[in-house]
C-alpha cells in the first residue's frame, strides 16, 4: 500500500526532470499515474465484499505507538475509488485544460501531492500518521487554489483556506493525541476494541469536541464553510477534484471512521446531527441569490456535505448506507458539473448564469452530460441519485423527531434540484446569445470525462449491485451492526416514493419560477452583514492590527528597548517560579562564611561592574569588562573548574579583541553630556540581580545529587574512549545537542557576513 501512496509523491518530484514533457501533448500520459492506483483497488473489491479488512504495517516510531499501518475496508476503499478513478479523469481533463499553461508541471506536481496526501488519509490506521497526510493535503491544496498566484484574490483564497483547514489539523492532532493518552494506542484497529474505555473517560468530551471542529473546519460546515468558495479561484481542475470527490470530504470520512469507536453518544449524534442540518438548510438558501456557475456549485457543495454530516449524525444502518451512496453519487454529478462549467468557461469566458443559454447548439455532448447530472443530482429515477434520496427519506422517517427532519431533508433536496438545474440545464437552454455564436466543440478531452461520470451515475441507477458490494462493507464498518438495507432501485409504492415525488415537482416549480438575484447589486441583507465570513475576516483584520501595534511597540528598532522587553519577561517567569516553588528554601546554616580571596574578587568585580557603567572612556569601560571575565575565570579555577576557566579565558581574550577592533570606527570617549538616568532600567536591573540571586541561593542550598556525574565518571572512557569527561559529554553523550548549536552558530555567522556584505541603497 505504502508504494502506491508514495506514487503520487514520486511522480511531483519526477516532474523536476521531465517538466518539460509535461507540458507538450505527452502531458496526457500523467494519467496513467492515478489509473494504475484505480486498477490496483479494484482487485480488491472481491476481498472487501466478502467482509475482509486488508492491512498493512510499517514501523516509523515504535517507541511512541507511531506507524505507517495502513487498513483497506470498505468505507477506505470506497473514498480511494473515488480518489483514484476521479483523479484519472482530471489528470487528462487538465492535459488539455491548462495545455498551454507554461506551469503544467508544477501543476500536476501538486495534483500529485496531494492524491497520495488523500490516499495516506482514507488508508491510515495510525492516528499520527493521519494526521501527517491530512496536514499535506492542507499544505498541497493551498499551492492548487492558490495556483494563480498573481491574481490576489487567488492568495486570499488559498490562505483563508489553510488558515481554517490548518487549525483543523492541529486539532485533530490534540484530539489524537488525547485519544492515544486514554486508549494506550493510536491504531483505529486497537481503538476499536477499547470503545467503552474511550466513551467513559473523563476526557471523551474534549476529544469528540477536538475531532467535531476538524472534520467541521475540512468539509465546510457551518460556521467554517465560507473558505470553500473563495477557493472557487482555483482552475476548474483543481474545483473538480478537491471540492467535489476529495478534500471536502475528508471531514465526512473522519467522522465515518471514528464513529465506530466515539459514535452511539448523545453528544455525538446530536452535535453532528445539528451542525450537519444547520449547514445543509443555510448552504442550500443562498443558491437563489447567486448567478456564478462556480459559485453555484460551490454552495451546492456545502449543502450536500451539510447532508452527509447530518446522515453520520443519525447513526442508523440506514443512515450509514444513504450517506456512503451519497457520497458516491456525489462526486460523480458534482465533478462532472464542475468540468462542464470548465468547459463552458474555457469556451465562452463567461460564467454568469444570466447572460449564459443555448449552448447547446455548439456542445451537445456537453449539453447532454449537463441535463443528466442535474438528473442525477435533482435525484431523477432512474439515477443513483435517486436511490440515494430515498434512502435519505427513510433514514429520516424512522426517526422520533421525523417530522422536524424529513421537512429538512425535503426542502433542502428540492434546493439542491434547483442548483442542478442552474448549473447542468439553464446554460444549455433557451437562445444562443451572438457573442456565443462562435463558440467551438470542445475537445474530447474535455467532455469525455463528465460524460463517462453521468453515464456511471445512470448505470449504478440501473443496477446498483454493482456498487453494493462496497457500499454495504462500509456501512457494516462505519455502523457496527450487520443488518444493513439493500440497495435497490424500487421500493414499491410509499411514502418515501411520495416524498420522492414531491421533490421533483416542487425542485420544477422553482426552477421555472424562481430566476437567480444578483445580491451584489443590491444592499446587502442580515444575514450576509454577519456571515461568518465577515465575523472571521473581522476577528483577522482586528488581529493584524494588534500585532502591527504590539510590534511597533515592542520591535521599534532600539536595542535598549528590546533587551528591557526580554528581560523584564524573564524576571516576571522566575519571580512567577520562586513564588509557587515551596521544594525551595535557604537556610543560612547550610551556607560556609566568605573567605579572603571570595571577598577580594567579589570587591574587583563591584569596582569593575561600576568601572563599566560610569567611565566616558570606551576603552577604560572595554577594560572593565575583561577584567570581569578574568575575576570570573578566577572563581572557577577556585571552584575546580579549570577546563570551564579556560574556555572563558578563551572567549573572553577573543571577545575583547573583536571590541577593540570596533572600537577603531567609534569615537574614543563618550559625548560629554550625561545622558539621563532611565529609572526603570535601574529598577529592572536590582530586581533582576535580586532574583538571580535567590535562585543560586536556592540551588547551592540544595543537597548534591552526584548519580549523574558518577555516570559520566564512570562510563566516560568505557563507552566513549575519552579520558576528559567534558569533551566526552559535549561530543559524545549530548553530541545532538552540540551539533545543534554549531549549525546555530553558523547560521548566525552567516546572517554577520550577509549584512556586512550587503549592498544598502536607498529608494526613492
């Protein structure tokens, strides 16, 4: 599994040496990429639907429960399918798409990156390693919406969707963290077997509460779903493959996989069920007030997701098989309805529903693809959509609440048939306007795909046990019980049939009389005033203005006002420490009394110190301050310390000589006035003396632990062959730590050499 996972990967970096190929017609073969991924999932559908779980293991951190393990069932192979088939299908809708794109390569390598990021995710069986896949396909999808980098609607875009789907990520990582905590592992497959220690933990709310807001802030619930259609910015490519099949419903497939282990509890169910219908219902409103295609679709999207979430949140074998074929049914009419508005948008650089029509004289295929989508997205017999809504209907009928529920449903499905018709009908429809009237048959290349999309969502319609050998594993996964619904065309005359029914007929009354508002024509209204993405981009704006301001005040350029920072947050953390630190006392009886020569440095040092402060000669206070390095060498050659004497000696010997050096450029004594005396750094001075001070006070009066340095004694030249236990510490025993500091010491010599090297010219 690892190797098809890291195919993605290894074709990105493949593209630093065959870019060039990319972007001529060879660029067509970077499909075979994702089709080898789709054939090799394939053979595994006999062993899935036979009830099987195929696994693999790879050890990455073994001290810390952290592994590449990797678990194949039917909920992950359903969403690798799609992952794989439906990144076949982009890959060679992009070949012609963006063919004259002079960043082709660049743009499959981020194709590339982030299937094998959704591959690592649907497979994982580590919760860590999740986490580090789900963080990819954040980091890769905001190179792909961004990928117009010089467009700044692009860049805001892509950073509003990496700022929510970040913070995401470090939640899931929390909540993971914690589950691995109660649980004593992070393998799903272990976690399933400690349910109930999970569910009856103190902790179980932070962590159903930790995985609800990371699967809310990937799949666009509300109040976190306005980055998806600012993502809209991205080529058509990137909208159909992450908005569509992919990324978006990452969330969804966390909250399928965890259900098993967090799922079953009030505050479960009722929190999914909640959120899921709140953003269905809102999602859908908007779609009357909107008249861009990609906009369309981007609400529709997060309609649709707000009804997977809400299916999750009912929790029944009839919940779970409606949402995993809604799923299914999804993706293969949102990815075609996206790549026909590709189409028409590369046709007639139009997107605006109003001024669109009659397309179908020029792209009939293209035409035909639209109406079926919106077929199988207004759930139309005989579609797969429309096996997917009845299931939706009879999940919410069985329900105490079902009056509340099916009315939800009912009015966001009919919602739904209308934005399949705006999208998938209405530009096809009607007059073909004359600026459209040269508008060219598109190339094979570009309405193949949608075409083989709808004609599968008609097929599985027809014949739907050729998906229920999947569709029903996973429910039997993600439900934990085994008497899951069949999945079948007819259900026989009921209510759900009338339901059915009503959808249709109320989704063809709106379509004929309701006609697209342009909002941004009018004032806008309360509840656009106070979205949530108004809120946010508030909450952000207020938030850079406050660090413009701490850091006008904090980093304003004077080296004195940057050291009083620094230091007086310091002694505020160690005043903090000594005060809650009762382990701490002194005792002056443990103390010995001064002798003559502590005295006599300690006197050299008070005269130096003051020597430094007060001398208007740089060199008299540059002595000063290498007489109080020698007086501190002295102490630690009085103290056995001799190998730590010399190092300061050394230091502080080439530290005066770089002074002196300086000192030629500056002038040799210091202005005549007296500058006046800054009080607060007087103050800040004493009080930080005082409080180092205290802390020596407290550890001398410490008793001495020699356990370690008994270690080092002993096992110094044994283990490490040196006879210096110093130099044996610093090499060998803590050789990382000093590696570390060496390649510091580097980075600052070389950030030294770059600014005195650097050549400064003024701009006017």
């Amino acid at each position: 599994m690892l190797f098809f996972i890291l195919l993605g990967i290894f074709f990105a970096i493949s593209t630093l040496f065959i870019g060039r190929l990319l972007r001529t017609g060879l660029s067509v073969f970077a499909a075979l990429v994702p089709l080898s991924i789709f054939i090799w999932l394939l053979a595994y559908i006999p062993a899935i639907s036979a009830g099987g779980v195929v696994t693999s293991l790879y050890t990455w951190v073994p001290s810390l429960g952290i592994n590449l393990s990797f678990r194949i069932d039917g909920v992950s192979l359903l969403f690798g399918l799609l992952i794989s088939g439906i990144g076949t299908l982009v890959f060679l809708y992009t070949s012609y798409y963006l063919k004259d794109d002079k960043y082709l390569d660049r743009f499959y390598a981020y194709l590339g990156v982030f299937m094998a990021a959704m591959l690592g995710v649907v497979f994982s069986d580590n919760i860590i390693s999740l986490f580090v896949f789900w963080e990819l396909t954040s980091i890769s999808s905001f190179f792909l919406i961004g990928y117009k980098n010089e467009d700044e609607k692009s860049r805001k875009a892509a950073l509003t969707a990496l700022l929510i789907t970040g913070m995401g990520g470090l939640l899931l990582l929390a909540g993971g963290v914690i589950t691995g905590y109660v649980a004593g592992s992070f393998e799903f497959s272990e976690l399933l077997l400690k349910r109930d220690a999970i569910i009856g933990h103190a902790l179980y709310p932070v962590i159903a509460v930790l995985f609800f807001l990371a699967a809310f802030t990937k799949s666009a619930q509300f109040p976190f779903h306005f980055w998806l259609p600012g993502a809209m910015k991205a080529p058509t490519p990137v909208s159909t493959y992450l908005h569509s099949a992919t990324m978006v419903k990452a969330g969804v497939y966390l909250l399928l996989r965890f259900t098993p282990v967090l799922g079953n509890t009030e505050l479960w169910n009722t929190t999914i069920t909640a959120v899921g219908g709140v953003t269905m219902l809102y999602a859908a409103l908007h779609l009357p007030f909107k008249k861009d295609l990609k906009e369309i679709l981007a609400f529709t999207t997060i309609s649709a997701l707000g009804i997977m979430v809400f299916l999750i949140g009912i929790g029944t074998p009839y919940a779970i098989v409606a949402v995993l074929l809604f799923i299914l049914t999804h993706a293969l009419y949102k990815a075609s309805l996206f790549l026909i508005t590709g189409i028409i948008d590369h046709g007639t650089q139009s997107r605006d529903i109003t001024e669109l029509g009659g397309l179908k004289k020029v792209m009939m295929p293209v035409a035909l693809a639209g109406f079926t989508a919106a077929l199988i997205s207004g759930g139309v017999p005989p579609t797969l959509g429309f096996i997917s809504k009845d299931l939706m209907y009879e999940t919410t009928l069985q329900q105490g609440a079902f009056i509340l529920l099916t009315a939800l449903a009912l009015v966001t499905s009919v919602l739904q048939f209308y934005g399949g018709f705006l999208t998938g009908v209405k530009p096809f429809i009607g007059k073909l306007p004359q600026k459209f009237s040269n508008t060219a048959m598109p190339n094979l290349r570009l309405w193949g795909p949608p075409v083989l999309l709808v004609t599968l969502g008609v097929l599985f319609g027809l014949f739907p046990s050729l998906v229920d050998g999947i569709i029903r594993p996973g429910a039997i996964t993600s439900s934990g019980q085994n008497n899951v619904p069949e999945i079948k065309l007819w259900h026989g005359f009921n209510l759900v049939l009338l339901l059915s029914a009503v959808t249709i007929g109320l989704g063809i009354l709106m379509c004929y009389f309701v006609k697209p508002v342009n909002t941004t024509s009018k004032k806008p209204g309360l509840i656009f005033k106070y979205s949530p993405e108004i809120i946010f981009h508030t909450l952000l704006n207020a938030g850079k203005k406050l660090s413009r301001t701490t850091t006008r005040f904090i980093q304003n350029g004077s080296l004195p006002n940057y050291v009083f920072v620094m230091i007086s947050f310091m002694t505020g953390l160690l005043i903090f420490t000594i005060l809650n630190d009762t382990r701490l006392v002194i005792s002056k009886d443990s103390f010995k009394a001064l002798t003559l020569y502590e005295i006599t440095i300690l006197s050299i040092l008070v005269i130096s110190v003051s020597m430094t402060l007060f001398s208007r000669s740089r060199l008299v206070s540059l002595i000063s301050l290498s007489v109080i390095g020698l007086s501190i060498c002295i102490l630690f050659v009085f103290y056995s310390a001799p190998d730590l004497a010399m190092t300061q000696f050394s230091v502080d010997t080439l530290t005066v000589i770089l002074f002196v050096l300086v000192l030629f450029r500056l002038p040799k004594y210091l202005k005549d006035s007296v500058e006046r005396v800054k009080w607060q750094n007087v103050v800040l001075a004493i009080v930080f003396g005082a409080v180092i001070s205290v802390i020596c006070l407290k550890v001398l009066n410490q008793p001495v632990n020699n356990e370690i340095t008994n270690y080092y004694a002993e096992n110094a030249y044994t283990l490490a062959k040196g006879k210096n236990v110093v130099n044996v510490i610093l090499v060998d025993f803590r050789g990382m730590d000093t590696l570390i500091e060496i390649c510091v010491l580097i980075v600052a010599a070389l950030g030294v050499f770059s600014l005195i090297k650097a050549s400064l010219k003024e701009k006017y």
